[in-house]
C-alpha cells in the first residue's frame, strides 16, 4: 500500500512534469511531501505568481512541464487570475489544490464546515476545461484524461481538487492502473480543402498568410525557409510573435488594433487572407470588425468550430482543422507569383517607420518607442523577451519591439491584468535557465506584484528588468486625458496612487538598480550591468505626460453614436498623398471620416 499523493506525483512525472510552484499551505501538506522528491520545487510568495508562472513556463519549453500547487480556501482564490488568463489564452495550466478532508465538506448545507473550506470547484468552473474534487482515489487513466485536457485541442486549465484525507490514504497501485486514456487525433482539413486555399493564393494578387499562436514554433521555424520561398507576404498575431522574425524575407509586422500600422495596411489591402491558428477577437480585427478585410476573402483555419460561428468577423471559408497540420501541407504546393505585391508591401513598411514622430516626450525623458526600438537592437538572437500585459509599456511593445533568430517572446493580451510581467518573466527564465530573459513593465503593473523580486533573487535568474517609470498606470492616464480633458483620478501618485522609491525596494532584495534614460543603449554601465549574470533592475525614465500613438480612435457618427476606426485608419491620420500612395486598395472612407 502507498499514499495516493505518492502514486499520482509517479504519474505526473510520467506525463512529463518536472516542476511544482506552489505556496505551502496546511490541507497540501501530504502532496507537497510527496511532490518534494520527485520534482524542481519553486516556491513563490503568492499563489497568483505560481499560476502565472507555469502557465509562461509550459507556453514557452520546448519538453518539460510545470504545474500549480495551492492550498485550499485562498490558495484557490488568490490564483484565479492566472486559471482566467491561462483560459482566455488557451494556455496549458494543471493546478491541484487542496482542500478539507472529504467528512468536513460543507456540500453547500451551510457557507463553511471544515477551516479554510470554500467551494473552489464551482468558482473555477467557468474558466476551466475541468474542474473537479476528488472524493476518492481516481485511476491512472482520469489523471491522463486531465492532464490531456490541457494540452490537446484548443489548451486551457484544468483544475484538480484534492481533500486532505485523500492525499493521504493508502492505495494499491495496481487496482488504479488499466487502459491509458487516449484522445482521438485533431481534425485535419481535406487534401480537397488544402487544395482550394492553395488555389486561392495562387490566383491573388494580394494575397497575406497571418500566422496566430495556434501555429507552434516547432512547425513555423521548420518552415520559415520554405516560406520565403513561396513569396506570400506573412504576419503574425501577438501570440504569433516568435514563429516568424522580423528580419525574415516575407515577414510584415504585427496588425493589432495597438499593431503596427504598416502591418494593418498590408492586411487590410490583401484580396486573400489566409488566417492560421487565430480566433480572430476583437483585438486582433478592431472594434470595428465590419471593417476587418474589407477586400479579400478570408480563409480562418481554426480548431474550435465556435469561433467560426460567433458571428464576427466575416469569414468566407471557416476551416476547423489543426493549422500545423495544414500549414505543412499547404507549402508543399505551388502558390504563385507575386512579386509585384511583396514590393508594394515593402513600400507601406518603408513608409511608415515604427517609431512615428507623431509623439511628444519632454526632454530628459525616452521615448517608450525609441526604447524598444533600441533595446532590441542589443538584445541577443536566443533572449527571452517577456513583455508585459497591459499598459503604455506593453502597447509600445506591440508596435516598436522586434523579435529574431531564436528569441522567444510571451504575454498575456487576453486579460491584460496588471501584474502579469515578473510573474510570467520567472517562469519563462527557469524554463530556459541558459538564456538571459527581459522584462519590461510599467511601474504600476509592477507593483502589483514586486514581491516576487524575492523569487527571482532566490532561484538565481539571469533576468533583466525594465520599469516604465512615469509615475502611475499610462494607459488609464491618457485615457483619463483624452476622454475627461485631463479629469485625472487614481491613475498616478498626485491622485492618490502609492507607488514606491524604486531604488530602495530593490536594493533590499540585493538587485542592482539603476535609471536610464535617453541614449542609454551606448552608455558602458548600463551595457555592463545589462550582460552581467543575475537579477538586475533599470528604471527607464518616461514622461507622464507621454503620448502613445499610433491607435485605433472612435469618431462621432452622424446619428451621434460612437464608432471604432478600422485599423487601417489609426489615428493620427497619414497626409493624404502618402495614403493614397499605399493604400490604393483600400475601399473609400465612409462620410466624415479621415
């Protein structure tokens, strides 16, 4: 007889994990003493960087796994924002909580029974693939159906609920062992379908390839010499970033509705755009998504049939199939020639540079744009670059941050929650230990969560972190600024908001810190402490009254109500010689619009 904690840590090592974060807590105490000896064991200060953590860990490794171990009561609810991220991301995220022993179950007759109890399947439910408690002990086969969950299909969490009595009661293991729980295979398009896509690139004029996350960066590195032989022009998502770099052939930015403006226009112009692994939300077509493509046919290549069905975007040919699968397929064949339209493609890029001097910083500040612009340059081709999740310092990323070679880039754009960047930035670092990783984060989303500098410190990581250092939360500042004339209220320190002196914070972790600010990537210090090893910390000086533009803005439509540009209109607007030049394509603009 073994204890049931013993017999699933063996499994889960089977099923490919080998790291545990996690905060101690008295109803895990079995599993944790279990969990010790067969895995890294990464101790976090709160539960919500434990989640966050495997969560960027697992997106990232390219074998190994990690999982979330809590406590009961608040264990659970202080880690539902990493189970809601993971979720909305289609993350792969294991978290097993503890809970009371199974004869102290309140089963809804009364609020409370046992100390810490809460029902923390039901409040996981809504944002979980599963959710369940185990009352007794679950076969070999259930733990494989679970783990399973999270990483095939569409990927998400999976919540394990394990009362006390349970981790602790003897169990033959060979009762709880059988037939190994197996998943039919993804859905793989027709050859007749590859076929049609293919025909319709090849009969384009201006035809687009969008790769999303949904493409992994096994398959998109294969393929990306095949791919610049093809001569279809090529962009990526967000969580696409990676899979194709900036410094390839065909590729042509990021269109987002914080995307690069030169990526919108080449998107919004392509008469055939083929989507790959993307759901297609609202950030990724505009708020105005009756707008989105308005000239090509769109082809959405996607596993989860409901995405095609929710009603917007228009897609003209919805595929549900695995878009690794046909993506291999689909470059095989012949997709035509168009090298006129790659030269028009380059004339938008050349156009408009990425860091527009449409904005404002005041001297003695950078420029967000420029930072990112030049932090690139001196990155390494095998950094791992973690920007953050919301905010001025994650939009900026999104338009002036480019990625080649290896790097490898994560982020969580779908809850856009503060605090996402240390958290994330830990987990990615101790999956690629080798590696140096970068964060960058606004100083309100850091503060969210700085106590994890200890975690950091603790585990020895090469990390490097960059604090947008203007005083309070940027984004929620300007939209205060251009909504309410400047009405401001809890965005910064003078309207109350408490954020800390940077330099003592850090220097009590024992990190290096130090300001940057203007020509900071030629300055010796600043180079040395940058490829030194270990946790160092650099506050980039930016202007709280910075702007942010390009964006996508809302114009007041005749009937008065408000409506979102396209994202081929951001504001500010191009001079109307140049939009006519590379945007020839484009259908007119409605009355009373740019």
């Amino acid at each position: 007889m073994v204890k049931y904690s013993d017999v699933v840590a063996d499994w889960l090592v089977d099923l490919g994990y080998t790291t545990c974060f996690f905060v101690a807590g008295g109803n895990i105490m079995h599993a944790l003493e279990s969990f010790r000896h067969r895995f890294v064991m990464r101790p976090t200060v709160h539960e919500v960087c434990a989640g966050i953590a495997a969560e960027y860990f697992n997106e990232i490794s390219d074998g190994p796994k990690a999982f979330a171990l809590v406590t009961a009561g608040p264990g659970l609810t202080n880690i539902m924002t990493a189970i809601g991220g993971a979720w909305l991301e289609n993350r792969e995220l294991l978290v097993i909580g503890g809970q009371v022993k199974v004869g102290d179950l309140a089963r809804g007759q009364v609020r409370q029974r046992g100390m810490q109890e809460i029902n923390g399947v039901a409040i996981a439910a809504p944002v979980t693939l599963a959710s369940v408690c185990m009352e007794a002990p679950a076969p070999r086969a259930e733990w494989e159906r679970l783990v399973g969950l999270t990483r095939h299909g569409r990927r998400g969490p999976v919540f394990v609920e394990m009362p006390l009595d349970l981790q602790a009661r003897p169990v033959d293991p060979a009762t709880l062992t059988g037939p190994s729980f197996a998943f039919p295979p993804l859905p793989v398009a027709p050859e007749a379908t590859v076929e049609t896509i293919a025909a319709a690139l090849r009969g384009a004029e201006r035809p687009v390839m969008l790769i999303g996350g949904g493409v992994d960066r096994a398959t998109a590195r294969a393929l990306r010499g095949r791919l610049a032989e093809l001569g279809v022009p090529l962009l990526t998502t967000v969580n696409g970033a990676d899979r194709v770099p900036d410094d390839h052939p065909l590729f042509f930015g990021r269109p987002n509705t914080w995307g690069q403006r030169s990526a919108n226009l080449v998107m919004q112009q392509s008469d055939v755009l083929l989507v790959l692994g993307s759901r297609l939300g609202l950030q990724q077509t505009g708020f105005n998504w009756q707008e989105f493509a308005p000239v090509a046919h769109v082809i959405q290549v996607e596993l989860d049939p409901a995405e095609h069905e929710k009603g917007h975007p228009r897609v003209d040919l919805p595929v549900v199939a695995d878009a690794n699968d046909l993506l291999r397929r689909l470059v095989t064949r012949d997709l035509g020639r168009h090298e006129d339209w790659v030269a028009y493609c380059r004339r938008i890029r050349a156009a408009v540079p990425l860091v527009e001097p449409v904005n404002q910083t005041a001297p003695g500040y950078i420029s967000p744009y420029v930072f990112y612009f030049e932090l690139s340059d001196i990155c390494r081709d095998d950094d791992v670059l973690i920007p953050c999740s919301s905010g001025g310092a994650y939009t900026v990323s999104l338009q002036a941050l480019r990625v080649r070679g290896q790097q490898l880039t994560v982020t969580n754009k779908a809850l856009a929650s503060m605090g996402y960047g240390l958290s994330g930035a830990i987990g990615a670092a101790l999956a690629y230990p080798d590696r140096r990783t970068i964060l960058v984060e606004g100083d309100g989303g850091f503060s969210q969560n700085l106590q994890e500098i200890g975690t950091a410190v603790r585990n020895r990581l090469n990390l490097k972190i960059f604090i947008f250092n203007d005083g309070g939360y940027a984004s929620i500042r300007m939209t205060q600024k251009n909504y309410f004339k400047g009405s401001y209220v809890g965005c910064d320190v003078q309207t109350g908001l408490g954020l800390p002196n940077w330099a003592p914070i850090f220097a009590a972790y024992g990190v290096p810190s130090m300001p940057i600010g203007p020509g900071f990537a030629d300055d010796a210090a600043f180079r040395a402490a940058f490829d030194a090893p270990g946790v160092a910390a650099f506050l980039v000086r930016v202007d709280p009254e910075q702007s942010y533009f390009p964006k996508i803005s809302s114009r007041l439509k005749a009937n008065g109500d408000m409506m979102s540009e396209p994202l081929h209109r951001m504001t500010p607007p191009l001079e109307p010689a140049l939009m006519a030049e590379i945007g020839r394509y484009l259908p007119p603009p409605p009355d009373g619009a740019d």
